[in-house]
C-alpha cells in the first residue's frame, strides 16, 4: 500500500483577517484529540470523513459541510493503516497462520491479501469483518482466548471503537459448506443450535 500520495497544507489569507486554511488528503491517517480556539468549517470533497465526538462517530459523505464548535474536542478517524494500527496490521498474518494450524480450524474468509480486511460488508468504510469456520465451539475458543489472538483481544481498544449493537454471530452448517457475511448478518443474535454432523460458523465485525 502506498501512502505517499497523502498530503497536507496549511495558509492564512491576510485580506480575510488572517483566516486559516488547511487542505489535507488524509486516507489512512488519526488526528488525535483536539479542538480549535475558534468555529471550524470543513468540506468533505472526497470519500468520508470521519469524526469521534462526544462519545459518537459520525460519517462525512461528499459534499458535506462540518461545523465544529469553538473548544469541542474531537478526532479525526483513519483506517487500518493510521499509525495507531501498526502493531495490529503487523501482527494480522501471525495470528491468521496461528488460526490456520489450529486443531479444529476448517476455513476462514480472506482475499488475496491473505485476510479479510479489504472485505467491505457495510456503508462504513472502517467496518471491518471475519468469517470462519470450526469443528466445534470449544477449539474456536482455545484460539480465540487461549492464542496469540487472546493477547490482541483484551486489547482491542487500542485500535477498534466499540460497537453500539451485536457485533457476532455463531451458527452451523453442513460439513464441506461455506458460509458467507451475508449469511452472518442474517442470522439473529443469539442463536447457535447444535446439529449433528455440522460445523460451527462465526460471523464478526469491529469498527477501526
């Protein structure tokens, strides 16, 4: 992934009683929390911006205009490969291939990245998801709290926001069946009924 073309610039106009501008093409990058001395209006020209403020995130489209009051912290939000995510992208493969050898593990979803996460199932670009498939509930659990992954998960609130809403779902299928995201947001929270000779299926989803 290249992250050159991002760019920044920041000017006054003095004939507008040094008004400040700034213009930033900001793909994969937070700005952390802070806040202006004075109101700040912005444009999204561009994709979807994203800000946290006062403990909601709201979603930018193009041509939306954004008031922020004087001396209201807020952040901007980046994606997956803003600095404050390094050591989980870095880390993604070595739990994925932890996954792979585990006993009980039969597929998970992945692209040809080699995971999930260019997969977009949901309006919000920094919706992340994950699909595989298990043998049973209790290997998916060894790996899930007893792995490399369990080290990552109590720390997940280092790089996801937590999701307002269910955010997994857990049911079974045939053997040798492959199930899909739309299949997983379809199923009610909650549910998981045992049936003989089929595999368990996880659904999950965390916001970046």
């Amino acid at each position: 992934m290249n992250h050159a073309n991002q760019t920044t610039k920041f000017w006054l106009l003095p004939q507008f009683d040094g008004l400040e501008l700034f213009r930033a093409k900001a793909i994969h990058y937070h700005y952390a929390r802070h806040f202006h001395s004075s109101y700040s209006i912005g444009i999204i020209e561009a994709g979807v911006g994203g800000n946290y403020y006062q403990g909601s995130t709201y979603l930018a489209p193009p041509k939306s205009i954004v008031l922020m009051n004087p001396e209201e912290a807020h952040r901007f939000l980046g994606g997956r490969f803003a600095p404050i995510m390094a050591e989980f992208a870095a880390a993604l493969n070595e739990v994925n291939a932890i996954a792979n050898q585990s006993p009980g593990f039969v597929w998970r979803l992945q692209t040809a990245s080699g995971n999930a996460t260019d997969i977009r199932a949901y309006p919000d670009p920094r919706m992340l998801v994950n699909v595989s498939v298990w043998q049973s509930v209790e290997p998916l659990r060894v790996y899930v709290y007893k792995s490399l992954h369990g080290e990552f998960f109590v720390r997940r609130r280092q790089w996801f926001e937590k999701y307002q809403g269910e955010h997994f779902a857990m049911w079974w299928i045939p053997a040798g069946h492959l199930p899909t995201v739309e299949a997983g947001k379809a199923i009610a929270p909650g549910k998981l009924a045992l049936k003989a000779g089929e595999h368990v299926a996880l659904n999950l989803c965390s916001t970046v």
